[in-house]
C-alpha cells in the first residue's frame, strides 16, 4: 500500500520542482499508509521547500497538509484561506455546509451539532452561468446572486470570499 504513491513522489522530486500538484494522493489508502504519505510529504516540503497544490475531498488530509486553501465549487473558487481561519470562521455558505458535513470524531460534540442540509441537484459542471454557480443551492441567494458572478473580496488579511453576502 503506498508504494505507487512514493513511485510519484520520487519521479516528481527527480524534477528538482519548486511545486508539486496532488490530485487526490492519499485517497485510495488505508488510513495508516494515509499517514505515512502525508509525513513523507511534509518532511520532503521542510527539506527542500516545495510548495504543494493539493487535491482532495477529505477535510482531514486537507486541513492536516494546507497552510491555505481553496474551495471549490463547480470549477469556481467560492473562498480562500489560511488553514485555520477557514476551519474557524467559514463565510461562503458553501465552505460552511462542506465544513459541516465532515465528521467529528468526538461523539458527543458530534451529537450536537448542527448540520447544513444543502437543497436542490447539484447543477451540470459543464452549464456556463450568468451568476453565482452556487445560486440554485444557498440558502441566502438574492436576486443579484442569479445574474451577477460575485467577486472575490478581501475579509481579512489572507481570508477572500465570493459572496454577495459581503459586499
């Protein structure tokens, strides 16, 4: 387990890169060999200072590798952070209800939190829109969000968000 994914790793850094792009690294790996990758990953970035552009859908290994993070939705970033900032203070109400959705392993903490149910089908990727490409499912779309595309906007120092919640 793991062995192709060092493989990668290896032909990468043969390359002598200043970044590396990760489309979902980890994601096929029991949680241990996960682990492993993940060290490896962190120990080559401190050794010879690469940058990493990491791909996944678990909120785990993103928030374990990232310092910053993008979110996506439909191919649009909705928002971007420092690590901890998005994990703390979400804005884009996609960014909350992906946040909300990712379990806890505390039980009762867990047990008591709210989740955001997202309503509506998730729309066809490959559909250009005039407006937010998250209008069809937030909860707080206005009439703007149908036609205009938010721009990104600076909340606070390396926090953006598209959203016309914040304009």
């Amino acid at each position: 387990g793991g062995q192709r994914q060092r493989i990668g790793i290896a032909r990468a850094l043969a390359l002598n890169p200043k970044m590396i792009l990760a489309d979902e690294p980890v994601s096929a790996l029991d949680v241990s060999i996960q682990s492993q990758i993940l060290n490896l990953l962190h120990d080559l970035q401190d050794e010879f200072g690469l940058t990493y552009m990491f791909i996944a859908h678990d909120l785990a290994v993103i928030e374990y590798i990232s310092t910053r993070i993008a979110v996506m939705y439909l191919g649009k970033i909705m928002e971007i952070s420092r690590s901890g900032d998005l994990y703390k203070n979400p804005l884009h109400p996609y960014t909350q209800a992906l946040l909300s959705a990712a379990p806890i392993p505390d039980p009762t903490v867990e047990q008591k939190r709210q989740r955001i149910i997202l309503s509506g089908d998730v729309p066809s990727p490959d559909v250009e829109r005039e407006g937010c490409y998250f209008y069809d499912r937030c909860k707080y779309r206005m009439e703007k969000c149908k036609t205009n595309i938010p721009p990104m906007k600076e909340m606070d120092t390396e926090h953006e968000v598209a959203c016309w919640l914040y304009e």
